[in-house]
C-alpha cells in the first residue's frame, strides 16, 4: 500500500509538472527575471501546483487505509489557506501584509488547540518547560519563519525540490522507526511529489515551484516538525537538524541584512547559494554541493539520537562550527572575487 502511495504522488506530480511547463497550458504561470532571480529568462513557476495537488491525492487515499488524526485534519486545513493565497501571489502580486496576515492567521489556526505547542525545550539530557507565553510566540514565530524561510530559499534550480525530498524522507524514516505509520506514511508523500516535481526542476531548470509549492512545503515543514515533537516521534532539534541547510542560510543571511540596516522585505541576491552561483559555480555544481549537505544533515539527524548524551553535543556543536567554516569560505571567495 505504501509503495503504491508513493508511486502515485510521484507520477501525478511528474506528469502535471511536465504539462504545467508547457507554455500553451493554462497553469503556465510565468516568472519574469527581477533582482532576486538568478535565471535571465521567464520561466513557469506552476510546479507547486502539481506537488500540492501529488499530495492532496496520495494523502487522501492513504486516509483510507490509516485513520486521520485531529491534527492531519488541522494540518491540512492550514496549508489549503497557505497554498491559496501563494497562488493568488504567483498569478496576481499580493502585499506581503495581506500574505502575513494570511500566516499568522495559518499559525493561530494550528496552534489554538495547543497540540502543536511547543511546550517543552529539549536538547540532547536536557529539557525545561515552557512558559505559556514562550510556547506560544516560540510556536507561532517558527511557523510564520519556516512560510516565509523555504520561499526566500527557492531561488535556484533543483535546490527547494532537493530539501523537500532529503529533509521529509528523514522525517518520514524517523516516523518509521517510532512506529507512527501515518506520520511516516505522509512525509514520505511529500517527498515523493516533491522529487517528481524536480524531474523537470534540477539544472537547466525547466519550470520552478513558485510560492504555491515554496510556502506550502515551508509550512508543512514547520507543522511536521512539531508534530512529530508533540507525538514524541523526535524532539524539534533533530527537525531542525535535518532542514538546516535552509534554516541556517536564510536565517544567517536575514540577520546580516538587518544589522546593515537594508529593507529586509525588498528583493536580494544575498543567500548564500546565490553567491556560490554568482561567483561562477553554476546552478548544478552548487546543487549538487548542496545536496552532499542535506545528506550529511540527514545521516546526522536519524543516527544522533542513538549516540550518547555527550557524542550528541560534540556532533551539535561540530555542525555549528562546520557551518561558521562554510559561512567564512562563502565570504572569502566573494571578497577575492570583488
């Protein structure tokens, strides 16, 4: 049943993203190239269309076979509004007040209950509750992050395609391993319609996933990752581990601009991938390095809980100094190059 799952998530995404990059079909939303591209023509952004509509179709048949819990169900409706709006962005600009609005509402939305919450702050024999103030701005800062964090990160061929298929593959394995099939069974859909998407997304990019697949894939990373830390299947950390390829380079790169005064909401080529692109690697050399990261990321992420308490924090704090080390080599070759 799970193989047949993932089979038609991939091939409904395949084939929709293939028709949807056509120029003559309706879907065909094009991108026209502003300051923040790195591609020099326009390209159809309808892929987020054919990966949400992959998973809409397999996670609706594996409901069938596995009974939904209250918290798919609110899942589900959260990214319906999130998906919505992003593709009323793609086709037709809206203001980011309107789109934040949108996401905070989302937040409140699977947060209101307070089985999403974060209550607890885990890390590696540690773990203190929360006070109910910081459980729910933490929570609801880190959905509206994560929205926004994997749009500004899709800016390059095969990249938010390649995180979606490493980070919710090690999600979904994890949630294999804690014996929660529907956990598992879910992640493992996205994953699917996100490769099948990147069938015709991996350099020379043929069509990109727009803010239709950008912001729907970040918020079900953020409202995953606190499922399966309310479920107990993993505590967020290793959530964050797996995504921090993303997390590390938006985060970075948004405080930088911050602290040199720039108009953080306004259009940039500052990430660091669209530096390594711009300093002549390419889309398909900087992909591919990315890709050796998100492995390494996800190897770490479903071993480290295994290792004991003292390996988990020399393994933690070797990625934070692995990711100083690559931040400081980024830099270097940008200022050698001007």
């Amino acid at each position: 049943m799970i193989p047949t799952l993932m089979a038609i998530a991939f091939l409904v995404s395949v084939l929709l993203t293939w028709h949807f990059s056509r120029p003559e079909t309706v879907f065909c939303i094009l991108d026209e190239p502003n300051a923040r591209s790195l591609h020099t023509r326009p390209i159809p952004v309808s892929g987020g269309i054919a990966i949400c509509i992959g998973f809409t179709i397999a996670a609706t048949l594996a409901c069938w076979y596995i009974v939904p819990t209250q918290s798919f169900f609110l899942i589900c409706l959260s990214g319906l509004l999130v998906a919505i709006i992003s593709f009323i962005d793609d086709c037709h600009h809206v203001s980011i007040l309107y789109r934040l609005i949108i996401h905070f509402f989302v937040a409140y939305l699977l947060l209101w209950q307070g089985e999403f919450r974060l209550t607890y702050l885990v890390l590696p024999g540690m773990l203190w509750e929360l006070p109910l103030f910081l459980q729910i701005s933490v929570s609801f800062l880190f959905i509206v992050w994560m929205i926004n964090l994997y749009n500004f990160m899709d800016g390059m061929d095969g990249f938010a395609g390649g995180m979606t298929v490493f980070g919710f593959t090690t999600l979904a394995i994890l949630g294999g391993l804690a014996n929660h099939q529907l956990f598992m069974v879910i992640n493992l859909i996205v994953a699917c319609a996100a490769g099948g998407f990147l069938v015709f997304n991996f350099p020379p990019a043929r069509i990109f996933m727009g803010d239709t697949g950008a912001s729907s894939l970040g918020f079900l990373a953020a409202a995953f990752s606190l499922w399966g830390n309310h479920e107990r299947i993993f505590p967020l950390w290793i959530a964050l581990l797996a995504f921090s390829p993303f997390i590390v380079d938006a985060t970075v790169t948004l405080l930088r601009r911050l602290v040199r005064g720039e108009k953080i909401w306004l259009a940039h080529k500052s990430h660091y991938y669209q530096q390594l692109v711009q300093l002549g690697w390419g889309h398909k050399r900087t992909v591919l390095w990315e890709y050796v990261l998100m492995a390494a990321c996800s190897i770490s992420a479903l071993f480290i809980l295994y290792l004991p308490i003292y390996a988990q924090w020399i393994l933690l704090i070797g990625w934070i100094f692995v990711y100083m080390l690559l931040i400081y080599l980024v830099n270097q070759l940008t200022d050698v190059t001007h």
